[in-house]
C-alpha cells in the first residue's frame, strides 16, 4: 500500500482521536487481539486494530513502534492505558465499527497489508 | 564499542499490568547507542517475550542486558516453577497460561516461539521448583 497519513483516515472514516497525534503516516494495517501475535506481525508504521484496552497494549505498541492503535466497538482504554499512551507518546484512535468493517474500509480506502 | 555495556533489572512478579518496562527501557537505551533498528525490533520482541513470561509464569525475575561489538546478550533468569516440558512450551499454541491472563490477551503459545524466531541462539535452562534461565543473543555485526 501507499503511505497515508493517519489525519486522513481520522477524517474518512470518522475516527475518534483518543490520545497523541494524527500528523503522522502508516504504512500497513495488522487486526488481533493477542499480544505476542501482534507484538511479531505489527511492524513499524503500521496500524494496529484491536479490542484489546488494557495497558500492555501501549507497550507492544510502543515496541513495534506502531503508528496508532485503533480500538474498534468503542471499546474505551483503562485510565492506566491512557495515562501510559501519553507518557509513552502512542496515538490511540477509537471508532464504533467492528473490526471486520474497520478492515473492509480500510481495504476501499486503498490499504492492503 | 571498546567495553560492554550492561543493563539490569528487576522484574516485578506481582504486577502483570505494567509489565514489559524493561523491554521499553532497553529498546530506548539500543536506539541511544545508535544500533540498527532491524536488530532493535528483534531484541525488543525477544525480550519483552521473555520478560513478560517471568511476570505471568515466574512470579517475576531479573533481566540482563549485554551489550557488545557483535552481539546483545539477554539473560533471564527466575526462580519460578519452570518449565516441566520444554519442546512443548517451545510449540506454537502451547500455552498454561490462566482465564484472568488470557482476558489481557496474553496466552496465545506464541511467546517463547517469537523469542527463538528473532534471535540467533537461545538457551533455556530450567529445573522444576527451582527456575528458569533462559539466554539469547542477537547478531549485530
Ligand atoms: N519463565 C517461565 N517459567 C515457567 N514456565 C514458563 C516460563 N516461560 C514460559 N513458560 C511456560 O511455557 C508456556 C509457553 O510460553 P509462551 O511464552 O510460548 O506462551 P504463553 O506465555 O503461554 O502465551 P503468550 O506468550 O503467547 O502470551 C507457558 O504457558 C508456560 O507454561
Ligand atoms: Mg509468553
């Protein structure tokens, strides 16, 4: 896929911006929910969709140096997870779609990964 | 590089919601010493892996880190249960890990198979009531 800025899917697909900064380009897209999956298969740059909201989440992304975390069903991060996505600098986005529409619209928009 | 460079920690067994700071720590520490970030991501992994591992499963443990012109030494060392049947802990999918862990999204059976996968030599030490040390290295010539 091409890079795209995160501002332009926040815009696109009405995305909350729960915490961190939109200014900055993804490169692909990873959907999961177990950690040491997504901590082997999330790469840096990308997007990384979960319904995972607890803190450990902030720290996988921090280490794969992912562009954002997307939480899909509005899920809501824990106020530990929040305080350590701003601490840690981790953009985190929210939306009420499932993750499979996440994906498909996502995957209209022109990103494959 | 003339001398190594080491890092330690110890890891906090009672806290599971905060852990992987270690691994956080030394993947700031790798990027300071300007090592490339391909062997950074490899490290980082292995390490939280393994760190997170000593959290859930140990009880907790120390982290080592060592740093030298050719390579980056991890060591973990815990006094754990350890691990009864190592060639099936190492199996994708195997995993003891308990529903309240699992609901944080630990518990896949992909940990110490990710720790293998991204470093170049790793060795597990573990006796059963005693605990478990495990070591790897990451390649950076
Ligand atoms: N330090 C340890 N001490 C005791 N047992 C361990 C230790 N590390 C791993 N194990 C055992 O090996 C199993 C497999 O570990 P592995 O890291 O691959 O998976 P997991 O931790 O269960 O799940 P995941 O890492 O995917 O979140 C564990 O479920 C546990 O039974
Ligand atoms: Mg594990």
């Amino acid at each position: 896929m091409h890079k795209m800025k995160l501002s332009e899917i926040v815009d696109s697909l009405s995305l909350s911006v729960v915490t961190g900064g939109i200014d900055r380009d993804f490169e692909g897209v990873y959907a999961g929910d177990f950690l040491s999956r997504a901590m082997s298969r999330v790469e840096a740059d990308d997007l990384w969709i979960t319904i995972m909201n607890n803190v450990n989440v902030i720290a996988v992304a921090s280490l794969t140096d992912a562009a954002a975390i997307l939480l899909a069903e509005n899920v809501s991060l824990m106020p530990d997870a929040l305080a350590a996505a701003r601490e840690k600098d981790v953009t985190v986005l929210s939306s009420g779609l499932s993750v499979y529409e996440l994906c498909v619209a996502l995957g209209r928009y022109g990103t494959v990964s | 590089m003339a001398e190594n460079i080491v890092f330690h920690f110890d890891v906090d067994g009672e806290d599971f919601s905060s852990a992987g700071g270690a691994s956080v720590t030394v993947k700031k520490k790798l990027r300071q010493l300007g090592i490339a970030p391909e062997y950074i991501r490899r490290v980082s992994i292995a390490m939280y892996e393994g760190e997170i591992n000593m959290v859930i499963h140990a009880n907790g443990g120390s982290a080592d880190v060592i740093v030298s012109d050719d390579e980056i030494k991890i060591v973990l060392t815990d006094t754990g249960p350890g691990i009864p049947d190592v060639s099936l802990a190492m199996q994708e999918g195997y995993s003891t890990a308990r529903d309240s862990i699992r609901s944080l999204g630990f518990g896949a059976g992909m940990g110490l198979p990710n720790m293998k996968k991204y470093t170049d030599t790793m060795e597990i030490d573990t006796e059963l009531g005693r605990g478990t040390t495990i070591t790897m290295t990451v390649k950076i010539a």
